[in-house]
C-alpha cells in the first residue's frame, strides 16, 4: 500500500526565498566546493583496488560510512529487531546536512550549508518503532522494491537539471527563482528522500508515493 504523502515517514519543505543574490549565484559553483569536500569525506564509498606488479586486480573493497551504516542497519533489523536511536540520529542528521548542501547548489537558497543549523531546509525523518512498525525480513529486498523509484528518479533528475540551468539565468536577470521551477526542484529532492527513507535508511515499510507533493 502507498502511503499519501503528506503522512510518509520521511518529509521535506524549503522556504521559497523572496530574493537570491545575484553574485553568490554566478560562483556558486565555486563558492560550494569547500562544504561538497567536507560531505564528501562523509560520505565517500571508500573504494579501493589491490594490484600486482603485472598489473592484475586481486582485490576490490568499498563501503564508506553511508554503505557501512545501512548494512550495519539492515542487519541489526534482521537479526536482533532493532534500530540503535543513535544510528538513526546520526543518518537523519547526515541526510539534513546532505539536503542543505543539494539545496545551496539547486540555488534553491543563498544560506552556506551548515553543519548544525536547520537553515531554510526543513527535513524531517520519523524514528521507526521496529517491532510494532517494520518487518524483519523487508531490508534485505526493498532495495530491489525500489527499482520504478530509480527509473522514474532518473528522468526527475533530468528535468531538474534543466530546471536549475534555467533558473540560474532567470536569478541573473532577475534576483528570483521560478516559483514553478523552485516546487519542481523541491519536489524532487522530497521524492528522492522518501526513496532513501525507504530502500536505505529502512525506517519505513511503507511504499512511497509517486508524487513531487
């Protein structure tokens, strides 16, 4: 069963800004290099490949700390029936940091991500009660579940690429973004996370809804 929207586990709102900067819009690509370096480093996969002397792969690792922590959920959920508080908190808060620094880059708003403060991105992730709310055993496969959320995430994304060239010009010219545009923007970062809550974050057995709303 699909959940409305409105009620699912994973929510997102921005505030639509009145009026952008002009200038911290044209660098904004640079301006944001130093915060995409510290997520980054947050979020790396940490792969890693072994090769001989002759120039043969031996071996190949990978994880990070995003891969290493819904493993390490989707095990706990499995096996002991349990989603540690303090591993919850700490993906929720790394998720509100991720979409901060997706929303100074969509120009979605002029506020420096901050590591700390809520800003203008307003995320909010539900703490599961596993035994009453989630079943044991759908970790192992909502990942797969997922697959028209991907396909359909992908085309999105397209669009709101388009979305944010068109509004870096219209913020030149005009100190504001779309308001059409910015609630196509939002609304995609907001499918994505229920996709995330769902498939990787595993906080919720609820399907999420096909809906930018």
């Amino acid at each position: 069963m699909v959940t409305p929207a409105e009620s699912y586990a994973a929510r997102l709102d921005i505030d639509y800004p009145e009026e952008l900067d002009r200038f911290t819009t044209f660098a904004r690509v640079i301006w944001v290099i130093p915060i995409v370096i510290i997520l980054s480093l947050l979020t790396a996969t940490g792969n890693e490949t072994v090769i001989t002397e002759t120039g043969e792969e031996i071996r190949t690792t990978g994880g990070g700390i995003s891969g290493g922590l819904f493993l390490a959920t989707m095990l706990m959920i499995v096996f002991r029936v349990r989603y540690p508080r303090w591993w919850f908190d700490f993906a929720r808060e790394l998720t509100r940091f991720g979409g901060r620094v997706a929303a100074y880059i969509f120009l979605l708003t002029d506020e420096y991500p901050s590591t700390v403060d809520e800003q203008s991105v307003h995320l909010e992730i539900d703490y599961p009660d596993v035994e009453q709310d989630l079943n044991r055993w759908l970790p192992l496969v909502k990942w797969l579940l997922a697959i028209p959320h991907y396909v359909a995430l992908v085309f999105l994304a397209v669009g709101a690429v388009v979305a944010w060239v068109i509004a870096w010009f219209a913020i030149l010219f005009t100190g504001r973004y779309p308001r059409g545009l910015f609630d196509y923007v939002v609304g995609v970062g907001r499918w994505g996370l229920r996709v995330e809550a769902y498939a990787f974050l595993l906080v919720t057995d609820q399907y999420p809804p096909f809906s930018l709303e």
